[in-house]
C-alpha cells in the first residue's frame, strides 16, 4: 500500500466516511452483469446450501438445496443453476464481430493474419467476495468430471445433461480472475476496495457488510459505527443483521435455525415414505413441503441482505466514469470468452485437474505481463493513481518551458527536439533513462539527457516524430504545456516466447506422455459422497 | 478454576508474541471468552454443528479398521498386528499416565500401535496445559508420528494454505509435548513431520499427507520458553489485580485488563477471544495500528491518527524528519490529484 492510500484511509477514520482511492472506474462492468450469491454447508468440500442468481436485481432467482447431504437434490440444484447461468452465457456466444489475430504458419513458419471471430460482448459474474470466488473455482472443478447419462451409461451416479458444461464455464471464470485486470468474474468488495479506502484495515475490509457501512454511509452515523453493526450486530435471537457474505454461514444461524429446520424436513420425509395410504401421503407431502418451505424461507433471509449489497456495490461503481483502457482489457476478456467458446465448440475435453509445465508458465507469464500492464494503464488512466507513482519517483509531471529543435548526426537526420522542463517530483532519473508519454494513446518515447543547475531537466525525444525531417504536427509537445511522463513502459514488452507443449523440455516432465490416465476421468464416487 | 490451554491457544500465541495482556491471561488460565462478554465485546467464534458432525464422521472413518487404514495412509500395506492400546483413565492426570504408559508399552513391543485420543501434558508458565491429538502412532523402530485430522478437502493434492499453516501449528504444539515423554522412555524419538489427513477432492475418502513441522516447531518453542516470563509481566502489574471473570464486576474487569497493555494487530481478530475489545481500544486511542501492521511500519515515529494527519497538513511535525517530509509531499500529490475530477 503506498503512503497516498494509507493517507486516505487515516482520513476515512477521521471524517467517518470511506475516501476515493481512485477517480475513475477501473474495471469493466457490463450493462448485465449475472450476480451470483452462493452459500454453503459448513464442513462439506462444495456441498451447497443455496444461492441467488439473476440478472435483475428486482427479481433473483432462489435456488435451495432442502437437505445438503442428499445427492440428488444437490444434482437437482446444480441444473436449475446450469438452467439460470447457461442461457446467460449462451446470449453472448452467437454476436460476433470479426477481428484479426497473428497466427504462425504451419508450413512457412511465419506470422500471418488471420481472420477470426470474437464475441461481441461478454458474459460478467459478480460474487461478493474472494471467498465467492473461490467458491465458483470449486463448483467448477466439482462439476466438469462428472459424467451425464448420455455420456457413459455405465457411470453409477450420472450428473443432469447441462452439469459438466457449467463446470467447465465456472473453472473458465475462476481460472480468469486469477489474470489481474480482468473482469469476466469480480467480487463486490475487491471492485469497492479498488476504488475507496475506509477507516479499517484490508482484513476487515473483505467483510462486505461493514465495507459498504463505510462507503454508502448517510446520516449522521460514522463509517465505523455502522460497519461495528453490520459486524457484530444481532437481533434478541441471536442473528446478525447483517448475514455474512458467504459461501460461508453463520454458525448461529447454522445450529439455531437450519438445523432444526432441516431435521423437521428429514422427519417429513421419513414420514412420508412410511405412508401407508394415499389419503395419508397426501397429507404427509403437505407436510414435506411446509419444511421446505421454511428451509427455503431461512436460507433467502441470509441471502437476500448479500443480494441487495452487491447490487448496491454495482451502483456506486457504475457513478464513476470508466477509465480510458478499462475497454481495451475487456477485449481481453472477449478473446478470452472466445476462446473457450471455441474449445467447447470443438470438443475439447475439460481442463486437466493440473496443468502441465508449458501451460502453467505460460499462464504465470501472462498473469505478469496482465500485472505490470495493469498498473501502467491504471496510472494512465487515473491522476490519483498517478499520484502514488509520482511519489515513487516513478512518474513525474513536469511543465514544458522551452523547446529546442535538434537532429541526428545520421546520413538522413531524424528530428531529435530538446525540452526543458521543470517539475517539483522527483523522479528517479539517470542519464539516458527513458521515459514515456502518452500522444493520442500511444507512447511516445524521450530520455534524460541532463539536469540544468536551476533545477529543470532536459528531454530527448526519440520517436512517434514521422519519417520526414520536420516533425509530424502535434508530435513534439509546445512551452507551456503540462505533461505526465513515466519512468515505466506503457505496454509491457512479451517475454520469450515458450515452447509448445510437445517440446516441454525433460527438465520440466518431458513432452506429455500418451500413456498417462486419461486426464478426463471423473473422481471415484463413493455412496456417502458429498459432491 | 482456570481455564486449561489448548493447542490451539498455545498456537495462536505464536500470531502475536508482543502481546503482553494475551500471555498473562493465558498464562493465568484466564477464560477469556467469559471474559469478553462481560467486557460487553463478545468473541464472534464460534462451530456449526454441520461441520462438527461432518468432522467427528471422518475422523471415526479415518480411524476405522483398528487402525489399519490409518497406516495405509501412512504408507504401510500389511503392518501385521496393530495395538491400540485402552487409554481410558479418570481425570486427566490419570489420562496422561497413561498415554505415558501405552506410550512406553508400544514402543518396547516393536510392533505398530495406534493410540487413539491420547492425552499429553506440557507446562506453560508454571501450570499444566492439557493437549489431546487425535491421534499418535508409534513405529516398531520407535519413532512417534502425531496424527492431525482435519474435515477441509485436500482437492487434486492441494489445500487450502492458510489451513494447513493453522493445522502445522498446532501439530507442533503436539510434537513438543511428545518430546517430553519421549525424553523418558528409551528407545523413542518424535518425528518432525505429522501425517496431516483430510477427505480427498470431493469425497468423504480419506487421503493423507506428510507435514514438516519444524519450523513451527522451533517457533513454538521459543514462543513456549518465552511465556515463562509472564512473572515479570505480573510483577509490573499494581496490587490487588484480579481476572476473577465470576466475582468481579464488569468495570473491575475493564480497569485489570486496562492494566495490562495489549499490542492489537487485526490479525487478532482470527485468532484471540479479546480482540474486538482491544480494537475498540486501539481505535479510541487512535493508533494507527489498527489499520495494519504494514501502515505502522509505513509512519515511522507516528503512532496516532492524529498526529500523521497534522503533520500530514503542515500543523506540526518536524518538516526535516523523512517520515513528516514524505507525508506532506503525499498529502500534495493526492490533493492535486483530486481536485482535477
């Protein structure tokens, strides 16, 4: 965290309100996000409880696992929520428009263009919290081994029809968010805490209750009162106000409540089985679905509060202006969507339980590259992000008091125009360290050249200036004006390029084996099995 | 009657050994849940009884079998017979002398043993802490592996980190307390690493892996060796001091522990039952703190709120000191920032 941050949220304890860590919105939201809340049974590896799930905020759809140890309504539940995330996703897979990419020719062995479709627009999924996604990365791996029916007749358990396939789109959006930037699947308190410092730590900071507390706090009421009641708050019975965000339940809720209410089921249940005469098991099927009813009724009174914050979170975001390169990383995320449209289109088979050496140092080499071009585009993007880097010394703003025109010494001379400048930064700037500006969004590049006694420092612009001897018109800056430079480049440069997975070199596990199980094979399934 | 340590208590100590008023109290036994209610700042921890069952299920399965599928997790096909010895004693010293016992026993039989729920000892700060695991095998070579069951899923090979950090902690605080005892039977030695078990991907089938602990172990123990200082922590204190949770009242309480100073980190809050007590604390005082270990480190000489922001906007503070310096050049950039929305 840099001192401007840990600034804004001593103020943010001082005035009782969050602070803005940003100007404008740094992440991409879609006009129809699909918010999901998930909860789940305490103890179970991904045995779920319920969620919510919609895109209208007026009307989620809830979806209830009565009895979370019973295999059959957990199927049940995973294909109502293939039934509500599917159709979703599916909107986004037929508008295309059409884009070039680089390909390498398999025969010729160079770069030609290719061209190819890529999703107009992309489905987005907001969780609450990192736990949520977790939770959808957990789904996702419960879920993309199993076999349907159709698949493997034999299979003992066999998983709805449209099981596996939201497996492999939940594992696509968990592995996704892993790329910083991204924004295929967000959580509400990382999309807060990018943008407003509250007067708690980051630990408390992932409560999304207490963190809303601070940032849409109204009336007199401070921040901090109001994220202690959305913490501790409970009702004479013992139940928080403000539930917690999930997949994670109340213990209290858990062992007042659920419990009581799930063994009322389980007992309806039995009843109902042990019904002797129709008359009977009409009236024992009553009972059945007043508890679940009820089960139903507890699990909606700990998701809807969850509900109404995220969408609430949505809101306050949706006030800020997007910043200028937030589009360009959505495109990213529209290959990325695109790209796994395409593999399961072909009938490729799920994504391996573990990735192999190539893959998983590719995946490491993007998420690196996707980090640094984050921060480069965030500082570009946002002067109080900026900010933090001018205090850095890694970014300077400086005022352009005198241009001097100059040229190579090469047979046809390229213009090399002087600035001096003077900034009250201070960048950490040796001779010949080049630094970078944005002219009309791509970087133009000057290096130091020397400090004048008077403080000033004077530039060399090196490029973006057109081919002739004069300069392009606009391409060198003019006295007078304020200019952001950077000491760190704009768009992080590809590292080597890594082999491809048939020459994974033997000091990483050697080319895959074609011997090796099949990576496809769904997990042994045992009869007292949770998921 | 005080309250008897725990591993996990002991383990949490490790979370934060500047903290003076956490080791006095659990040194003194003191119950601090009790303790934080009456302060009027309840400790939010609490189990759902879904994972209570759920875990006492799978550690009756893992331990099924006589003990033969426990060793088959520890890599061991046909280890021929296999005690488990009864260790079933009244009140808890009986219980130790007899994990002492069976522990001897075993080891002098040569054969593999599984002693299921034994009770173990260790003195902190003058007074005996009670530890049960859940489980210790004894190797026919006469090494003693601690046996740690956990319910959270060990899914394609991996858990969660930040549990098994939690599960490795307390493992050691076993491992320590077997030392002693091995230190008196013959023949015996402690492995440093536990056989952590958890149910694998999805399943309720139990998988197994092999933990290094010895890097909680040594900090445990310096932890451990340190807690005997707590005289001295007492001695500091003014006369007539007392946690007496039942006879005091709730001011009486709040003056004792006010007494004692505390070094609240927000890590506390996971970890210790006073910790919503001391932040409220923290936060009164304005100690920067409470945002974060890390903000604390970041301000230098300043401690309070207060006092980072006066100096912050120019109102005191000495302009040469490099903390002072950077926050108003801080202030500056972030004020010139916001004012170009």
């Amino acid at each position: 965290m840099s001192l401007i941050s840990t600034l804004a949220r001593l103020e943010a304890v001082e005035s009782g309100r969050a602070q803005p860590l940003a100007t404008v919105r740094h992440r991409h939201l879609s006009d129809r996000p699909l918010v999901l809340v998930p909860l789940t049974t305490a103890g179970e590896a991904g045995a779920p409880l319920g969620a919510l799930v919609g895109t209208d905020p007026g009307e989620p759809r809830l979806l209830v696992v009565a009895q979370p140890r019973d295999r059959d309504l957990r199927f049940a539940f995973l294909a109502d929520l293939a039934e509500e995330v599917l159709p979703y996703v599916d909107s986004f897979t037929d508008v295309v428009e059409a884009a070039e990419r680089s390909e390498t020719d398999p025969e010729t062995g160079k770069k030609v263009k290719v061209e190819v479709d890529l999703c107009a627009d992309a489905p987005q999924v907001i969780v609450p919290s990192r736990a949520g996604i977790e939770y959808v990365r957990l789904l996702g791996r419960s879920m993309r081994f199993r076999r349907t029916a159709e698949q493997d007749p034999e299979t003992p358990f066999p998983a709805p029809p449209r099981v596996p396939l939201l497996g492999r789109w939940l594992t696509h959006f968990g592995e996704r968010a892993r790329v910083p930037g991204s924004s295929l699947l967000l959580s509400a308190t990382d999309l807060l805490n990018r943008h407003w410092a509250t007067g708690q730590s980051s630990l408390e900071d992932q409560h999304l209750g207490a963190l809303l507390a601070w940032i849409d706090a109204d009336g007199p009421e401070s921040g901090a009162e109001a994220a202690l009641r959305a913490e501790l708050g409970r009702d004479p019975q013992g139940q928080l106000f403000c539930p917690p965000a999930g997949p994670a339940t109340d213990p209290a809720f858990d062992n007042r409540l659920l419990a009581p209410a799930i063994e009322r089921f389980d007992r309806a249940r039995q009843a109902l089985a042990s019904a002797e005469d129709g008359e009977s098991a009409d009236e024992r099927l009553g009972e059945l679905h007043v508890a679940e009813r009820e089960i139903r009724r507890l699990i909606l009174s700990q998701l809807r509060p969850t509900w109404d914050a995220v969408w609430r979170s949505v809101e306050l975001l949706r006030e800020l202006p997007a910043g200028e390169r937030v589009a360009d990383r959505w495109t990213r995320d529209r290959w990325s969507f695109t790209g796994h449209r395409d593999r399961i289109v072909a009938g490729e088979p799920p994504q391996p339980r573990r990735d192999d050496a190539v893959t998983a140092a590719q995946k490491l080499a993007a998420r690196e590259s996707a980090q640094s071009q984050l921060e480069a585009q965030e500082a570009l993007d946002d002067p109080l992000v900026l900010a933090g880097r001018r205090l850095a010394g890694e970014a300077f703003v400086a005022e352009v008091v005198e241009v001097t025109m100059a040229w190579s010494e090469s047979k046809r001379p390229s213009p090399r125009p002087l600035l001096t400048v003077r900034t009250d930064d201070r960048p950490h700037l040796g001779e010949g360290t080049k630094v970078y500006r944005s002219l009309e969004g791509k970087p133009q590049t000057a290096e130091f050249v020397r400090s004048e006694e008077d403080g000033s420092l004077v530039l060399r612009i090196t490029d973006r200036m057109g081919r002739s001897k004069e300069p392009a018109p606009g391409s060198v800056p003019e006295k007078g004006e304020r200019i952001a430079w950077t000491l760190f480049e704009h768009d992080q440069r590809v590292g080597a390029k890594l082999p491809e997975r048939e020459e994974t070199p033997w000091t990483h596990g050697g080319p895959p084996r074609s011997d090796t199980p099949d990576p496809e094979l769904p997990d042994a399934v045992t009869p007292e099995d949770l998921l | 009657m005080p309250h008897p340590l725990d591993a996990r208590a002991l383990a949490a100590l490790a979370a934060n050994p500047g903290c003076r008023r956490r080791a006095l109290l659990d040194g003194a036994g003191v119950d601090k849940t009790a303790l934080a209610s009456k302060l009027g700042s309840p400790a939010a921890f609490g189990q759902s009884q879904f994972a209570f069952m759920r875990g006492n299920a799978f550690e009756a399965k893992v331990k099924a079998d006589g003990g033969r599928e426990l060793l088959r997790l520890l890599g061991i096909a046909e280890p021929g017979t296999v005690r488990v010895p009864e260790l079933a004693a009244a009140g808890p010293e009986g219980r130790v002398a007899r994990t002492a016992l069976a522990l001897r026993e075993a080891t002098e039989a040569g054969t593999w043993a599984l002693l299921d729920h034994p009770l173990l000892s260790l003195e902190v700060a003058g007074s005996p802490a009670h530890l049960e695991p859940d489980a210790v095998v004894v190797h026919p070579d006469g090494r003693w592996t601690v046996v740690e069951i956990k319910s959270f899923p060990m899914i394609d090979g991996a858990a969660d980190a930040s549990k098994v950090g939690a599960a490795a902690r307390q493992s050691a605080v076993y491992v320590l307390a077997l030392e002693r005892v091995a230190a008196l039977t013959r023949g015996a030695e402690v492995a440093h690493s536990v056989l952590l078990v958890c149910p694998k991907d999805f399943s309720n089938l139990p998988t197994a892996s092999v933990v290094d602990v010895r890097k909680q172990l040594s900090v445990t123990r310096r932890q451990l060796a340190r807690l005997t200082r707590i005289e001295e922590i007492a001695a500091a204190l003014p006369d007539g001091v007392t946690f007496d949770v039942e006879g005091c009242s709730a001011r009486e309480l709040e003056a004792a522990v006010e007494s004692v100073p505390h070094a609240y980190a927000p890590e506390c809050l996971s970890a210790c039952e006073l910790a919503f007590h001391c932040r409220e604390r923290a936060r009164g005082a304005g100690a920067v703190e409470a945002l974060g270990r890390s903000v604390r480190g970041e301000l230098g000489g300043l401690t309070t709120v207060g006092d980072v922001l006066a100096a912050a906007r120019g109102e005191e503070g000495d302009a040469d000191d490099p903390t002072v310096e950077a926050l108003r050049r801080a202030a500056a950039l972030r004020a010139e920032a916001l004012a170009c929305r």
